[in-house]
C-alpha cells in the first residue's frame, strides 16, 4: 500500500522554492533504493545498453509509490535550474503518471583515450563497470483537477484560448473534450556517472534520450491508447532533431513529431506561447534565445537599456550571456530577473512593462506546440523500435 503522500509535509515548498542538484552520493542511494522497492513496468535492451522504467506516481492517484520515487523524481528536474529558479513540482502533478527511467551501460566502451581509472585486461579479467543514467517524465490528463493541462495554460492562440480553439474545431463544441487529451511534459534528468569505481558525474551528455522518450510512450499508450484521442507537448524543433529523434536509413525522423498546424491549418500557425508570467520568468526556455540576445543588444546600442541595468538586475552582461551554452548554473537562467522586473528599469530610460512589450514585437518563441493524433503517434513509436532493431 502506497502511504507517500502527494506532498510531504516538510517539502510544502517545493511550490514555490527550487531543489538544487543533489551530491551525487544521495543521487546513487535514492536510484539503489528505487531498483530494489519498485516493480519495472518494462525494459528493453539493445547493444549493450538497458533501459528499465518504473511507475514515480501512478495516473490520477495522489501518492508518489514510495518516498524514494518522490526524491529521485526531484533529483532529475533540479536540471530544470538552467532555466530559472523552478519549483520542481505543480499544481498538475497531483493528476499525473511520472516515470523514472535508469539507463545502463558499459563504462569503458564510452572513454575513447586511455585512462587511469582502466586496470589492465579489464576486457578479459574484468567486467566492465556500469554507467547509469536517470531519466523522467510525466503525462498530464486533461480530465480531473486542475482542469487540463499545463499546455492550455502556457500556449494560447491569438482569437483567443487554446482550449477553445480544440473544443470548437476538433470537439464539436463537446464541453467534455479534455477528457481524451493527454500532455507530455517535465523530460529531465540526471546525466552519466559511474557508481563503481570513478562515483563521480561523468562528462558525457544524455547517450540514448530518444530511446528513453520512445520508451515512455510505449509504456504510456501500451494500457492508453483508446482512452486519449490527442497527445500534446510544448518542445523546441532543434531539441526534437538533435535529441528525441532518430533518422532512419530512408532519412525519416522517428518518432515523427506533428506540427499544430497539422491539425488546425493556418489557424495552428497562430498558436504562440503565452507571454505571461512563466514565459518571462523563464526566458531561456520559451523564448528564441539568440533573438532575446540581439533585441537586448539593440536596446543597449539606442542606450534605452545600459550595461549596468544588465548588471543590477541580471549580474551579468550580453557578453556572459552570449558565452553560456545552456549550463545548469548559467548566466542565462538569470535573464528572468529583468524581464519580470516592474516599474523603471535601473540605469535605464524604459520601464519592464516596456520591456516586455518590445520583447513580445520583436523575439519569436523557443519552443512550439505540437499535437499528435495518439493512434499514428503509437505507430511511430512501434516503428521507432523497429528501425532500432535493424
């Protein structure tokens, strides 16, 4: 019987507060006590790599399976610190299906040069150590409390909002359409270390994040896929292409991802991300970064904004901001902090208000709004799997 609540009561903050990154050592403990209490709903394996996927927070139950699925779970979306100080929890986690993923692999068929760690003959003698990652996600209902989805709340169309632009023009006007949309949302993770015999982070990125994201929706829609007619998510193309696909050998990208216009026509193409709180309070995630960057730089060139207003309120210049490549601790999380700030601007001749309303003019969206049907979107997974495995 699960008797983890929701929330415990000693991290009622994590709504507003954020959980930084954990020691790795907490990180090795909370993965050992996941592998040995809870039960793999799946795992596949291909070439030397496993991947093994468990239930975090079972769909519409507002326990987490047990305290260690809770804190791992957390311990992957402290990456989510990149963008700005986030709350690794929400409103509709209480609703959700979360997976944790653990990711193994061989360690020395990873380090390309010798290295001190290696001992002689470990390829006859030994047997390799194991590089682990952990990977979560989770799948929003739009039925139950809150109402819909995290989507319908950061996209909007320009008539209006984007629930009843789905309620009038795929639903018929049907008050109850939420109950068969599903949101994928809050990809994260913990990236490469090596428990054995480094226990220290490695300095590789995500090795198999596509078969990690095909996995969850084959699990997901495994026992779903009649329930929800349309699965939606908010991802930036360039991630879709480098990370979460895989090209086939007829060059096709699979899974294969739907633009909203796909569905909608020209009016999909008039869905944007929200310019609200959350798109200004995490800039370097729903805003084209190099397009924030340049409207700064103009604003510094026509001195409506000076280096010491990037200083007092970010503590960074465009050069810092220019130099980051998305690091965790970045300068780039820190663009936030200007963009929601109120009133006038210091060292400056305009107010945030004035800010915000040129970045809306002239800085397009990170990331877009796509919408499968769950149907084909299943059978792009299946063939995902199947491309894999040629």
């Amino acid at each position: 019987m699960r008797t983890v609540p929701y929330l415990l009561p000693q991290q009622s903050e994590l709504y507003v507060s954020i959980v930084p990154q954990p020691p790795l050592e907490q990180v090795i403990a909370l993965g050992r006590e996941c592998r040995e209490s809870l039960t793999p709903c799946a795992c596949e394996r291909f070439g030397h790599t496993t991947l093994t996927i468990y239930v975090a927070k079972p769909l519409y139950d507002p326990c987490w399976t047990n305290e260690s699925a809770l804190r791992l779970t957390l311990a992957c979306r402290s990456s989510y610190n990149r963008y700005g100080d986030c709350p690794p929890l929400d409103e509709f986690d209480t609703k959700s299906l979360v997976y944790l993923l653990n990711v193994e692999y061989p360690l020395y068929g990873e380090i390309r040069e010798p290295h001190a760690m290696e001992p002689a003959g470990h390829g006859i003698e030994h047997s390799p150590p194991l590089i682990e990652e952990w990977v979560s996600m989770r799948f929003i209902p739009g039925r139950g409390e809150p109402y819909g989805t995290s989507d319908f709340t950061e996209v909007c169309h320009v008539s209006g909002e984007l629930a009843s632009l789905f309620r009038d023009e795929l639903y018929h006007g049907d008050p109850e359409f939420m109950r068969t949309i599903v949101t994928m949302s809050r990809l994260c993770g913990i990236p490469p270390f090596c428990a054995v015999e480094t226990n220290t982070r490695l300095p590789y990125k995500h090795r198999c994040m596509a078969h990690c994201f095909a996995l969850f929706h084959k699990v997901f829609f495994r026992g779903q896929k009649r329930k929800f007619k349309f699965l939606t998510g908010i991802l930036r193309p360039e991630f879709i292409e480098t990370t979460l696909t895989l090209c086939t050998t007829e060059g096709e990208r699979l899974p294969r991802f739907e633009p909203s216009s796909a569905l909608f026509g020209d009016r999909g193409t008039l869905i944007r991300i929200n310019r609200g709180a959350a798109a200004y309070r995490f800039p370097s995630f729903f805003l084209h970064v190099p397009g924030l960057l340049d409207c700064l730089a103009n604003l510094l060139e026509s001195s409506s904004i000076t280096p010491e207003t990037l200083r007092a309120h970010t503590g960074c210049s465009i050069e810092d901001f220019r130099r980051d490549r998305g690091s965790t601790y970045g300068t780039l999380r820190h663009l936030g902090k200007l963009l929601t700030a109120e009133g006038q601007l210091a060292a400056a001749s305009i107010t945030g208000a004035e800010l915000r309303t040129i970045v809306d003019k002239h800085v397009p969206d990170g990331p877009q709004f796509y919408c499968m049907h769950t149907a084909r979107w299943s059978t792009s997974i299946e063939q995902f799997f199947v491309a894999c495995s040629l």
